[in-house]
C-alpha cells in the first residue's frame, strides 16, 4: 500500500575482513565486467553532516540484456569508523514503498545504539526510477489535489470519477515511462541490489530494510543466499500475499489500529475534547467524513483528503498529537488551516511530487497479475468495507490504476529462506500496513530466523526510536550475529513492549518533539 568508486585500494570482504588489493576487487564477487563506483560530494544536508559520499551507478535497464540501455542509480555510503579488524562489511538499506528514495538511509547506521553502526559502510540507494536516479518516473504531479471524490462510491457518478480518474493515470504513465514500465519489477529492483554488491566488489552484503524494503530483503535472500550476510527486516511483509489480497488484509488492519488511535483520543478528551469513548470519537470522525462530502474544510479539504490525514495515525504513533490537534481544530473551531498543513507534508502537488507513487504502481502492478474484472474488486471492498470502513475504499482508489497498467504482470518469486543466513525480523502486533501474520509467514519461510514482536503496538517499522528492547537486539545482532533463540512454536521468538505512546502537553496545548532525527528519520521510512 500506500504509500539501493572506482574501488579503492583497499576494501574488506565482509564475510572475513580479509583486506583485498584494489587490483584484485575486479574479480570479486561481480567479476571484471562488473560497473565501478566512482564516490563524490554529496549535496543533501544530513548526508554532509555525516561526511557521505555519493555516485550514479550505470546499471542495465533490462538485466536480461547487459548491453542495451543503461539507467542510472543514485547511490550514498557512509564509511565505517572502526579500525579495520573491526570491519563489518557493506550494509544497503532500503526504506519501502516501493518508491521511497533511499539515497539519504545512510545515515541510519548513527541511530543504531552500543556504537554498533560504526563497523559498517552505510549504503543508501534511490532504486529505479526514483528520486536522484535517472529516468526519474512521473505521470501526473497533482494527481493528489485537493478536493477529489469520496473514497466510498456510494454512488454512481463517484465510481465513475474515480474510474476515469485512475484510468487516466494509467494511460499518463504509459506515456511517461515507456518501456521503463516493463522493466520495474521487485526481481529488477533485487538485480539492481545485486550489481551494487557487484560495484562495490564484495562477495556478500548486510541489508537493513524497512516494509517494502522487507519484501526486497526476502528475495534478494531467496534469490542469492550465498550472497547474504545479515539481514534486519522490520514491518514484515507477507511474501504470500502479493499484492491484491495484501491490500485487503491491510484494510482491516488499518481499522483496527484506527481504532486504537480514537481510543487514545477519548483518553485525552480534557485536552482535544473530541469525546469521551472511543465509539464517540469514531461516531464524530465519520460524521466529518459526510459533512465534508457537503462541504469540504476550507473549501479544499473533502472526505478523501481527510482519510488521508488519519491514515498517518493509522501507520505510527509518532505524529499522534498534531493529527488530534488538527481534528480538535476543526471540530471546536472551524479552523481548517492543520489539516491543510497535515495533508500537504504528505501529498506535495508539485513537479514530480507523484515519484514514489507512480514507482509503487509500477513495481505493485507488474509483481503480480491483479484482478481486470471490476466485478471482483466491487465484491471484495464492499465485503471488507462492511467491517472496516476506515481505509477499504481509499486503498482501493489507490491501486485502480492496476487493472489498465501499460505493462505485463508477471508471478512473483517463491520465497524460500531453507539457505539463507539467520535474518532478524521485527514486527508489532498491531502493524496495519504489514499485519503480522505476514511477519510469521516469512518466519516460516526462514527456519533459521528469529522474530520480535512489540507486543500490542500499532507502529508500522518502529525499530531504531528508542524502543531499547529491540533496538539493543539489533545492535547485538549486527555487532555478533547473535539472535534470540527460537522458539519451536509459530510465534514470535522476543517480546518487547511496543513504541511508545505520546502522551500530550496539556499545559503547551501542542506537539512536543524531543527528538528530531528521530521523527526526520521516520519520515524516510515508507508506507
């Protein structure tokens, strides 16, 4: 849903830390054809901060044909800072989507505690047709403008607009991408990983990837066990599900962590005075829904741009605070200008603003085949709707543009982890865009692997804010290798409590941030 150098002279074989000359690393692990890397400045701010350096790595568009056309990635790495017996290896890092740009995940390594990043060159990556990479992928840059129909089509004249609406999206990306568009699935996307390990001339990588990037992790493992060293995988993606009925299974979970947020609302009704049980506050979040279909907030704020404004309550607890303060806003005061500003940080309509979304499309919809009857999707998201009302008819919108996309679908890969180095997986139970059934799917799927679980929480890959119980576990593992043990029961194998949530500021009245890498970090983090 909505919403990866010219070599040195010198550089470490992960699996060893053996030293290796730069006159040997064209023959390791990519061979001699294998493209180089060649590092510069980087222009973002945080990279610089951190002493990053940056490149474009010419990869083939079609794998399958080296030496036809070549685009281009955008690529970061942060070196390690331990002396070279201390030294980790390569960690690539991907923040989900797909679509999320990458190229600034580097700096993750300065969030893991005990010092245990410092061993490691952080690798950030724009995939395909993202970001700073080259084509860069774009259809219709104000497809999120405000004031769009009802999510729910309950009418006629809804569905049809939002059929033309989706349909004409499509038939814009054909336009745009060309034949990038058949050259975009999560098996192009793990080649791309694969020619980075290639250029950086290593025989193995770590990988750290959150949501999506989960997804990628479990098959770049499938794909080249020999090839992985470790892998932290938090918001767990079922590798089963993709990705019609994952969206599905979304939409309940989403009501449930939905539901979880009105709960905490109610509790703080001193404060944002929105009601005093959870059913009272759903009961005035719907009515909103129906009086902006009449009315939209401020002329600009309708029933879907108001979803949308919740639905970032629905993926984390962080920014809990300002989305009731927005709603208070608007229920006490008319005052329309919070949800604006919410709903604008999150769907920009400038030029370019719709990349991850056409990259999600791109990727989601040539992954697998999805449904071209309407019929079927009609009787799937009003079933669903029937019990969770909150996200089924928006998810559904967002991914219309599938049943007309201008390229050929393919199956997905068979995850299959039997060879695959221990992985350390993370979830929370409540996780609303990755369930966690998926997170013991893949579980299963890697006999070897241990999974922690914040047990009760709702935050959708909340690993590295804090949380000590799993964020020291990751630490452990990416400074020994060493995991909790498994269990032999299909469960999770560690409990921690979940991230925590925000308590408000009723004196100030307003969000209080004590942390504001933290909160910078997350927003790199993608649905």
């Amino acid at each position: 849903m909505r919403r990866f150098w010219a070599a040195a002279t010198t550089v470490a074989l992960c699996a060893t830390g053996a030293m290796v000359t730069g006159a040997q690393a064209g023959t390791i692990g990519g061979g001699r054809n294998a493209a180089a890397i060649t590092w510069g400045p980087c222009t973002e701010a945080a990279l610089k901060a951190q002493a990053a350096e940056c490149a474009m790595l010419a990869v083939p568009m079609d794998h399958d044909k080296p030496a036809g056309t070549k685009i281009q990635l955008a690529v970061s790495r942060i070196k390690h800072t331990v002396p070279e017996d201390k030294y980790q290896g390569v960690m690539l890092v991907n923040p989900g989507g797909p679509g999320g740009a990458g190229q600034g995940m580097a700096t993750l390594g300065a969030h893991v505690p005990k010092g245990a990043g410092s061993a490691y060159d952080w690798i950030g990556f724009d995939p395909r047709g993202v970001g700073a990479s080259t084509p860069k992928l774009t259809c219709v840059s104000d497809y999120a403008g405000y004031n769009r129909p009802a999510y729910v089509p309950s009418t006629k004249e809804i569905e049809k607009a939002w059929h033309a609406k989706t349909t004409a999206y499509a038939k814009a990306c054909a336009k745009s991408g060309g034949e990038l568009l058949n050259h975009m699935r999560t098996e192009d996307a793990v080649r791309d990983i694969d020619a980075i390990r290639a250029a950086l001339a290593v025989e193995k990588i770590n990988f750290y990837g959150f949501s999506y990037g989960t997804y990628l992790g479990q098959v770049y493992a499938t794909k080249f066990p020999e090839r992985v060293r470790r892998m932290v995988l938090d918001g767990v993606v079922d590798p089963t599900r993709v990705w019609y009925d994952s969206n599905l299974d979304q939409d309940i979970a989403f009501d449930k962590a939905i539901k979880v947020y009105f709960a905490w609302l109610a509790k703080y009704d001193a404060i944002y005075h929105l009601g005093k049980t959870a059913k009272a506050v759903e009961k005035l979040y719907y009515k909103q829904l129906d009086d902006l279909a009449k009315k939209p907030a401020g002329g600009l704020i309708g029933p879907a741009e108001f979803t949308d404004v919740f639905l970032q309550a629905g993926y984390y607890v962080f920014g809990w605070e300002a989305t009731a303060q927005a709603f208070s806003a608007w229920v006490t005061k008319k005052d329309s200008a919070a949800l604006k500003r919410l709903y604008d940080e999150k769907n920009p309509q400038d030029a370019g603003a719709d990349n991850s979304y056409a990259i999600y499309l791109a990727v989601q919809c040539t992954d697998n085949k999805w449904p071209s009857d309407w019929r079927r999707w009609k009787k799937d998201n009003w079933r669903v709707h029937k019990k969770a009302p909150f996200e089924t008819w928006g998810n559904a919108w967002y991914n219309a543009p599938c049943r007309h996309w201008p390229a050929k679908a393919g199956h997905p890969v068979k995850v299959n982890g039997a060879k695959s180095p221990p992985l350390l997986m993370l979830s929370e139970t409540l996780d609303a865009a990755t369930p966690f059934s998926g997170a013991l799917e893949a579980r299963r799927r890697f006999p070897t692997s241990a999974l922690i679980e914040g047990v009760g929480g709702t935050t959708h890959a909340g690993s590295l804010f804090g949380n000590r119980c799993i964020d020291d576990t990751i630490a452990d593992y990416l400074a020994t290798g060493a995991l909790p043990k498994r269990l032999k029961a299909d469960r999770s194998d560690k409990e921690c409590v979940p991230v925590a949530l925000p308590t408000p500021n009723a004196a100030l009245g307003r969000n209080v941030t004590k942390n504001y890498d933290r909160l910078r970090l997350q927003d790199l983090i993608t649905r």
